[in-house]
C-alpha cells in the first residue's frame, strides 16, 4: 500500500512520518498486519541488521513504594503478592547480574522502587555498579532509580554507569489520570538530567491501559523531543491488586501494529520489546524482533518471563543473532554523535529539525511492572479507552501473568 512505501522511505533516509501517518499505522487492519511488519522490517534490518540485543533486569530493593502508578504492582496501596525486599548488597546484585551476561546478555538494568534515590542510595548503586563492571568486561549497565536530584546523574556517571532508563509511559494529557504523587513533567526533568549528564537516555511507553491511538503517538513524539538513545515499549501486565488488573486490551496484532508504529518513527533507535510480550504477543513473539532490535532476557522486576533458554531458541529460530559485547547497538552516525534520536545535527531518525524520539511489568529500565517512579506508568483510564476499529479487547490471560519467585531477593536460581 502507499502508506507503507513512503514510510519505508522515510525510514531508510531518517525522516519523521506526520501524525496521520502514524495514526495509519496503529489503524490499519488484521489482515494488513503481515504488510505491516513486512515494511517496518527493512527499516529494521537497515538500521541494526538482524542483530538483537540482550538486556537483563536486577530489581535491587522491590516493593513498598511511595508512588501511586496505577499500573504498577509495588504502588502504594498495591495488594499484590510480590517480593518485598530491601536494597541488596553490591556483591548480591553482581551476582545476579553475572546469571544474565551468562545468558547473552550486553547490558544488566540496575533498578529499585521508590520515588527517587537518596544521595545514601546513589552510593550503595555506585558500589553496585563498580562490582559488576570490575567483575564483568565491557559490560554496560543501566540505572533506573526514579526522580533524580541535581548532581544524581553525574555522580552514577562518575561511577561507571552508561544509561539512565526513566519512562514517560503515557501522553502528558493523560498522565494525571494514572499517578497523583509526580507529574509528567518530573518525569521529563529526570531523562533530561541523565542526558545532560552524559548518559545514554532510555525512555519509553506502556501500551494497553485503554489509552487511544492519539495518546500513543502523543507519547512517542514526546519521546522524540527527549533524544533518548532506547525506547522500551512495554505491554501492560494486568497484575491483580492493582487498579488496572482488569485492562486486557491488547491483542498480538496490535501490539505489533504498535512497534511498527515505534520503528517508524525511531527508525534508527534501539527499540527494546519490554515488560509483557510473553503475556500479548505470545506465539507471535518471533514477528516482533522483525520491529524491535532489543529485548530483556529472562523474568522482569516482579513477575515471570519467558525461560531465558527459550528466548535464545526463539531468537536463533527466527533467523536473527545475538548482539555480541564487542558490537556497538547503535548506527555509526547515532554512535558518534553521542547518542539521541533526531535532534543532534547529521544524526538521529528524523530531519535535524523535526527533533528526536524518546519498561512495564516493573516499571523500571522499561520493564513494566515493576514500580516506582523509574517505571513505566498506564497511558490511559478506561474513560479514553481506543476506539473498537484499532484494538479490540483481547482475551484475558491471567494464566500467563506468575508472580516472580526467584532470582534476586530469594535463594533460588534466576531465569536466566
């Protein structure tokens, strides 16, 4: 069809699609979805090969978290019955990490719930982070921490730490219905302090929380503005015990008619398949690593993932490799002008004017339903619920929705 040529155009020479344009995208049929993927596929491959990076997740202190995301199932008020820890020592997390890069995995995504970290935290992280690097060459690691400070992110840059993952999860005009205890726009100071500090951005969205067509494509244009180098696009997992348990509005279609949407308007940005796609996309997982170029290996912050083993049989399978440590994610022309998606002049996936782009289960490094603030957060309330013709309700699978039991804050083998 003429949309998806001229997108795959754009693409391939790093331009912003127009709204509508995106809109399109998210409203094109079932029976299209094949075309669809087909299309974003070679802006895809263009841009990062058939290459899929591995990322990792250790929740360094789970539960008991201030914030009140309404997704989230270490939220004030949450009943869920999740892991309730505190912060784990530096050798403790290094450890967890070390099952992960066993696994594949490039980069481990250190994450705690809370509001935001102490200058107390920022330290206990910082050890954290030189034991997993002085342990673990060419590793890199990512910190999500919530709300950071003035000076935060310089001092986890000083410490080793490469990104800084905080997500704005759902458009600004909608924010406000999902969380009370911060604002949208706290959210967007935090990436912006990582980013001036010179660590690498990751910010991203949650998608089926009843949010429209026009509040995904609000939150991805914002994103772009933010520059940041990854974007998890995470699937809500309905966790009961939180307010959204009940939201099951996704089908395998739409959450890849949801990536492709991403791709095309991050064309050459690691776009990273977070929290949820064993509970969405499920046999169809295979298709969306011809969208997305990341993914996490093994269980999130809270609850369970695919077997770490079967990601690497699904990936193999599909046709695509293992990003390597000695691989660089992104394109030459991103890598060497420090990062971002579009704003830096001769760099990012658009026009140098049209700006740049911007996890669920746990929320943070972009895996949805952890918590805190340094997660992900619902897009919407069941009142801006997507309109029938762009995603029909999907069948509840609360059998495929297990509690974490293992790995970090037990005694027992992560899934890695």
């Amino acid at each position: 069809m003429d949309l998806l040529n001229t997108l795959v155009d754009k693409g391939l020479r790093r331009e912003l699609p127009t709204r509508e344009e995106a809109l399109a995208v998210l409203a094109t049929s079932d029976d299209d979805v094949m075309d669809v993927v087909a299309a974003a596929g070679k802006v895809r491959r263009r841009w990062f090969g058939r290459r899929v990076k591995l990322n990792y997740l250790v929740n360094l202190k789970s539960g008991l978290c201030p914030e009140d995301c309404s997704y989230c199932s270490q939220r004030l008020g949450s009943t869920a019955g999740i892991l309730k820890y505190t912060w784990l020592k530096p050798d403790e997390a290094s450890q967890a990490a070390a099952a992960g890069l066993a696994g594949g995995a490039k980069r481990v995504c250190l994450v705690a719930s809370g509001r935001g970290p102490t200058d107390r935290d920022v330290d206990r992280v910082s050890d954290t982070i030189k034991a997993i690097k002085e342990q673990n060459e060419g590793v890199e690691v990512c910190a999500c921490l919530g709300l950071l400070s003035d000076g935060q992110a310089e001092r986890l840059r000083e410490a080793g730490a490469d990104a800084y993952n905080h997500n704005l999860n759902t458009s600004e005009s909608t924010y406000g219905d999902i969380t009370t205890t911060h604002t949208y726009a706290d959210r967007v100071d935090t990436v912006t302090k990582a980013h001036a500090a010179g660590l690498s951005a990751c910010s991203g969205l949650i998608a089926g929380m009843g949010e429209t067509d026009e509040d995904l494509v609000d939150v991805v244009y914002s994103l772009r503005e933010l520059d940041p180098d990854s974007v998890p696009v995470n699937f809500l997992i309905p966790v009961e015990g939180t307010p959204l348990a009940k939201e099951w509005n996704l089908t395998p279609q739409r959450c890849l008619r949801i990536l492709a949407m991403v791709r095309f308007v991050c064309p050459d940005v690691e776009v990273r398949i977070a929290g949820g796609r064993e509970v969405h996309l499920r046999t169809m997982q295979p298709l969306a690593l011809h969208l997305a170029n990341s993914i996490f290996l093994g269980d999130y912050l809270t609850t369970e993932g695919q077997a770490g083993k079967a990601d690497l049989e699904m990936i193999a399978d599909a046709g695509f490799e293992v990003e390597g440590a000695e691989q660089v994610t992104l394109p030459e022309h991103r890598a060497t002008a420090g990062g971002g998606c579009g704003s830096h002049a001769g760099g990012g996936c658009a026009s140098e004017e049209s700006a740049g782009c911007g996890a669920h289960e746990g929320s943070g490094c972009g895996s949805h339903e952890g918590g805190g603030v340094c997660g992900s957060a619902p897009a919407a309330t069941a009142a801006s619920a997507a309109p029938a013709a762009a995603a029909s309700a999907g069948e509840a699978r609360t059998d495929l929705v297990a509690v974490r039991r293992r790995g970090a804050g037990t005694d027992l083998a992560p899934n890695a």
